[in-house]
C-alpha cells in the first residue's frame, strides 16, 4: 500500500512540476518577447540582454505562482484511474454510490476544495515547524522563498494524498 501512494504521489509530483515550470517559462518568455518587440527589436546588446533577462526572471516567479495553482487544480483529474502497484483511486458521485468514468473539472472542484484546505493546513504546520527550527538554530529566516514554498507542497501533497482517500466520501480506493 505504501509502495501505491509513492508512485501516486511521484507522478503527482512529476506532473505538478513539469506542468508548472513548462507554462511558467512560456509565459514568462512570451511577456519578454512582448516587451522585446514593443521597444522595436533593438540590437540585442550586452545592457539590453541583461534587462530581459532581469524582466525574465521576475516574471518567471510570478507566472510560476499562478501556473503552480492551475497545476494544482488540474493534476487533481489525472490521479484517478491510473493502475498504481496493483491499486486505483475511483472517483464517486456524492452520495458515493455512482462511479464516474470520465473526469470532468466540474467533477473535482468539491474534491479540490477539501483537498486544498488539508494541503493549506498541512503547509502551515510545516511552516511554522521549520520557522521554529529556523529560529534556534539559525536565528534567521532569510532562507524562505518560493522554491522552500515550493518544496512544502511537494511535501504536503505527499502527506495529503491519502488523507483524500479517508476524508472524501465520493474517493475509493480499489484494486486494478
């Protein structure tokens, strides 16, 4: 059982960051292009590139904020119905009797609701752990950024996946 919720967390994990970093880095490059254009495509020198890539990076964090969340949302879909270690997670209707065989995004907003407040509380209390740590032995708090945050939701998710399975009534866990 355990070896079913680390291959369904690790191709979470897997899709979560390609999916994020992907959009992110093209989106990141388009508003960069964008702003390339609009100045007239100037010859590309030394200042001029470092400026991009100045424009480039900023932009490369916020995108991946926003891009990091519909990941989030749309990864819910494709953890169900994909055999894992002899093991699947089905999707019910509400009252649980109903399997849904074709996901819908419709199908998984109450599902991500609940599963996003137990990945939120789950954060915070990782967060709060390591800001106590942080403070005893470091007496700093410069390392967070969005890479750490980053790296509690991987953490969470790992902790929240089979929290899904016993805290939602419509999620089932059989064998395939």
């Amino acid at each position: 059982m355990r070896r079913f919720w680390f291959k369904l967390w690790l191709s979470w994990a897997l899709r979560l960051s390609v999916e994020s970093l992907l959009y992110a880095f093209i989106l990141a490059f388009l508003l960069s292009g964008a702003i390339y254009f609009s100045k007239g495509m100037p010859p590309l020198e030394k200042e001029f590139l470092l400026a991009l890539g100045t424009i480039f990076q900023f932009s490369f964090i916020i995108f991946w904020s926003m891009t990091l969340l519909v990941s989030l949302f749309r990864g819910l879909k494709h953890l169900f119905n994909h055999c894992h270690e002899g093991y699947v997670l089905k999707l019910f209707t509400c009252n649980g009797e109903e399997l849904i065989e074709t996901i819908g995004y419709g199908d998984i907003t109450p599902l991500f609701r609940k599963w996003m407040m137990s990945m939120i509380w789950s954060i915070s209390t990782l967060m709060i752990f390591s800001f106590i740590v942080s403070y005893f032995l470091l007496n700093s708090y410069n390392w967070y950024n969005i890479y750490v945050m980053y790296i509690f939701i991987l953490i969470s998710g790992g902790i929240t996946l089979p929290l899904m399975g016993y805290r939602c009534k419509g999620v089932k866990l059989q064998e395939c």
